[in-house]
C-alpha cells in the first residue's frame, strides 16, 4: 500500500476495523472475521489501529486474481477531483 505521508511503500497499514468497514461498505464484524482469517493463514498480522502484512505474496494469491484486475481498472479510471 502507498504510504504518501512516508514517501514509499510500507506494509504497515494504519486502520481501524471500523474505518475499513466504512470504506467498504459493510459491517465491522465482517472486517474482523476475514481480518482474522488472514491472519489465520499468517498473511497478516493486526494489532491496534494498524495492520501489517506479512507476507504480500500470499496476499496477493489469497486474491484469486482480483488484486490485479482492481490495480488495472484503477489506471483506466478518469482522475478525481479534488
């Protein structure tokens, strides 16, 4: 994930299971349950207000293909207003 405030990329992502389910769109209980799965598999690893990704390859491949049909749609996408 891009970090803009760091310059670069990170695997430390600052959110909350709440914030996440208000970007989405769905319950925060939701979140917890597949936040919980990933990190089952040792994909990710949650603690306070931050998750960390431990193994972005695994990720990547947990995603069935969806990473990189969402990373080229995002370039095809018409820039948004600010």
């Amino acid at each position: 994930m891009r970090n803009a405030w760091r310059g670069g990329y990170s695997d430390e992502i600052p959110l909350t299971h709440e914030f996440l389910s208000l970007m989405l769109g769905v319950r925060r209980a939701g979140i917890t349950v597949a936040l919980r799965f990933l990190e089952g598999k040792a994909l990710i690893r949650m603690s306070r207000n931050q998750i960390v990704v431990m193994d972005r390859e695994g990720l990547k491949a947990s995603a069935k293909g969806t990473y990189h049909e969402f990373r080229s749609r995002k370039k095809d996408a018409p820039p948004t207003a600010h």
